[in-house]
C-alpha cells in the first residue's frame, strides 16, 4: 500500500496525512506539495542506555521528528509513554506544524519521545534517560533549530533537566533551547496552565456558538493531566456544571456537578480521580458518549473512531488532545450536527505561550502572568472568529478549514523560499 496516497485512517499518521491530502485537493495543489508536506523534513532514533538503580543496563528508543522548518524553528513536546513509535511522532510533529501556523506562531511542527512508562522508573532514572536522550539529540535542537516542550508523561522537571543538559554541553546557559521550564528558570508565567485556558476561552465561544448559557451548560473531561485538570477547573470557574471527568484508571460522574476544587485534592493525595468520595464511578467509554453541552477529549488520540462516534451527544467537542477523533468520526459527528473544535486550533495554548517564554528567554525580559493571560487570550479569540467564518463561509468543517488555513501558509512559505537547489 502506497502510503502517500493510501485512504487508509487506522492510524494517527494514516489520519494526518488524510487531513491534508482533503486540503491539498480543496486548494488546489499539486502532487509535488502534498508529497512535501507529507514527509517529514527530518527524522532522528537513538538508542538510550540507562543504568538502573539495581545496577543493570537497559536500553531504550527514542526519537525527535521535525516535520517542517519552512516557516521557523521546529517546535514540538516530548512524550514519555509506551505507546510511542515512529509514525505516531511523526503524526504528532505533521499536527505541530499546522498548529503553529493556524496560529502565526513563527515555528515548524516537531515531536519526540521515548517509549517508555514513566511509572516504572525511579526520579533517579527519569533524569539519567532524560539527559542521555538530550545528548543524543543535542545536535539536532536549540533555540533555532528545534525547541521541545514537555507533553504526555513529562513536566517542567523534564525540561529543566533538557535545558541543563544542552546548557552544560555547550559551556554556556542556553534558556530558549526549551519551552515549559520552571518559573526559576526561565519559564513563563502562565504556560503551565495555557493549553487548558486556551481550550477554556475556545469552550465558552464553542458554547456561545451553539447557543448555550454557560450557566446552563454542562462539560465532560477525558483525562485529568496538565491539560484535562486546568480545562476542567477552567469551566467549573465560569461556571459550567462539569459532571464527569476520567483518568487512565477510570471514570466518575456527579450530575449536580463534580467539586473539581475538592476533586484535586483528591488526586494530588491518590494519584487517581478514581474513588472521589462526591461521585460515582462509571465506565470511561460511556464519559464519551454522555448527554453534555462540551465534551473535553484530553488524554490520547484516537478516542473517538466510527464504532462510537454516532452515538456521541455532547453539542461541542474540543479537542485537548492531539488527534482524539478519527477522520471517518469526524464524518459522523459532522452529519449528526455536532460542532468539533479540532486540536490544532483548540489546544493550540501551550504553543502560543512556549512562543511568549522562547520571547522572554531570547530578551532575559519577564512578562506579567496578566500580559501573558492577555495574549494567549486574543490570539486564541482571534484566530477563532477567523476560523469560525471562513468555515461558515466555505461551507466546511473547522478542522477541515484549519488545515487548510495551515496548510496554505506553510506551501506559501515553501512557495516564497524556492526549492533548494
Ligand atoms: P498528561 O500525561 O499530563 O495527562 C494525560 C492524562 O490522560 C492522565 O490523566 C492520564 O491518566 C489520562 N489518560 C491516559 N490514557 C487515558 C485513557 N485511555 N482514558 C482516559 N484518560 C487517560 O498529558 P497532557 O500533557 O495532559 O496531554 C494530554 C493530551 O493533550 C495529549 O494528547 C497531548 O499531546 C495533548 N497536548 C498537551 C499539551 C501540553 O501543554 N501539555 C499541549 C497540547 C496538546
């Protein structure tokens, strides 16, 4: 099966790169850009050696994926979970790219990972992968290269680990070569909780859109990590009634309303959203399917497919995960009315504020959490009414005019520097 121009959408990659052969062909474009955009520029594994604390040696895979550099830098998180392989990076660094350009964000698309479960390494281990990893990537990255964030499995910890790596390899304190580090180190104020403001303010316009009072509206979350837990305290806040939220372990519902407030306390003490005293336990697939105004896929891709999205009843969906619906859900969803809010616009926050700290980093000059709330604010609203009536315009979905949008500025660029040589 040729993969370039196979209509296959079992697979994150598979889904990806359906996504944009739908805009090349609504452009207009030849053959020759698709197979450009298709492909990433670049693709990187190395093997990771660890000593583990009982003294034995394990390896591990890892891989950094740019997809594109026409535009800037590439730019991109690093995923620590089994589930990582190659096409999936690749998928995720094709998704970055049209991200960053949806948004004007002056970046290509990127991804790395290491197939591993963070669950069964100790802290020690964590930085000694952590750092070999850097090393390994080292003369692939830095701030005008390639400049990863943390995304599923790691955290600020991560970065700072990265950034000291590159720092102490290249004999000089190097800030922009990461995004999402800690505050005392050159991160920014508000980008811990971006992704989830960002999919907050798109939420309440979501709701605007289909005619719900926020008041009146009711949420479900899937995932209770950095993205899915600041959504959820995000609508609880402005006062949506969130009534079922799930985690890798399970799910648990309260229709008057889940007290998130009491709800992380509960987590931060079990680790878990499973056994909150104030709720009951349901079946996580069933969170999919509930009857609520905004359904919030946080956690992984490939959540929402043909077996279930038919029977999907949420009135919104906006995607803080990467790639949660499949192109034939979409299909689905679409026919049934129900507006999807796609990820490369919706959770598009954390890009938009590792944008603000690389900035900041750049001029050793600190922003206000309020200038950076501000910012992240209108570039969200704004891109949202560009995209909500170009698509009404067009007739199509937003993800399909997202893409499109995205995929028309990064052939521009491709256009406008020529084909080397
Ligand atoms: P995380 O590791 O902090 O949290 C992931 C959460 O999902 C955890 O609560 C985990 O228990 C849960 N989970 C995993 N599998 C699940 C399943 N099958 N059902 C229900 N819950 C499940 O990761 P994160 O940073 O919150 O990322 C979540 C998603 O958001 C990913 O798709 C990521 O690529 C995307 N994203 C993250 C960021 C960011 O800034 N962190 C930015 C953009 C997009």
């Amino acid at each position: 099966m040729n993969p370039l121009t196979s209509s296959d959408t079992s697979t994150p990659l598979a889904s990806a790169r359906h996504q944009l052969r739908e805009a090349i062909d609504h452009l207009g474009y030849d053959e020759g850009t698709y197979s450009i955009l298709a492909n990433a520029r670049r693709e990187l594994t190395v093997s990771v050696p660890l000593r583990r604390d009982d003294g034995s040696i394990e390896t591990l895979t890892g891989y950094r994926v740019q997809h594109n550099l026409s535009r800037g830098p590439a730019k991109g998180g690093i995923r620590y979970s089994p589930m990582v392989e190659l096409d999936e990076v690749r998928a995720l660094a094709m998704w970055m790219t049209w991200k960053c350009a949806l948004l004007r964000v002056p970046y290509g698309g990127a991804k790395g990972g290491i197939a591993l479960d963070p669950r069964q390494y100790s802290v020690g281990e964590l930085e000694r992968i952590t750092r070999r990893y850097t090393s390994e990537i080292a003369h692939f990255i830095g701030p005008d290269r390639d400049i990863p964030a943390p995304d599923v499995g790691t955290d600020e910890m991560t970065m700072a680990w990265m950034m000291d790596t590159f720092s102490v390899n290249a004999g000089h304190t190097v800030l922009g070569v990461v995004t999402g580090k800690p505050l005392g180190l050159g991160g920014s104020r508000g980008r811990a909780s971006a992704t989830s403001h960002g999919i907050g303010h798109v939420s309440l316009a979501a709701l605007d859109h289909v005619g719900v009072a926020r008041t009146g509206a009711t949420g479900a979350v899937q995932g209770f990590g950095k993205v899915g837990r600041g959504a959820a305290v995000f609508l609880a806040d402005a006062g949506v009634r969130v009534v079922a939220v799930s985690d890798q372990y399970g799910a648990i519902f309260n229709s008057n309303g889940l007290n998130i407030a009491a709800l992380e306390q509960h987590v931060d003490r079990e680790g878990t959203v499973v056994g909150f005293g104030e709720s009951d336990p349901m079946d996580a697939d069933a969170l999919l399917l509930l009857d609520v105004t905004v359904l919030v896929p946080a956690a992984v891709e490939g959540v929402l497919t043909k077996a279930n999205a038919g029977d999907v009843r949420a009135r919104a969906i906006v995607e803080g995960a990467n790639g949660p619906t499949t192109p034939e859900a979409d299909k689905l969803l679409a026919d049934n009315g129900v507006l999807v809010v796609p990820d490369i616009f919706a959770n598009a926050g954390g890009v938009i504020v590792s944008y603000f700290e690389w900035i900041q980093s750049s001029q050793s000059y600190w922003w206000s959490e309020a200038d950076v709330e501000e910012k992240l604010k209108e570039r969200m609203l704004h891109t949202w009414e560009q995209l909500r009536d170009r698509a009404e315009a067009d007739g199509r979905t937003l993800r399909a005019t997202a893409t499109a949008i995205a995929v028309e500025r990064v052939a521009d660029a491709h256009r406008l520097r020529g084909l080397y040589p």
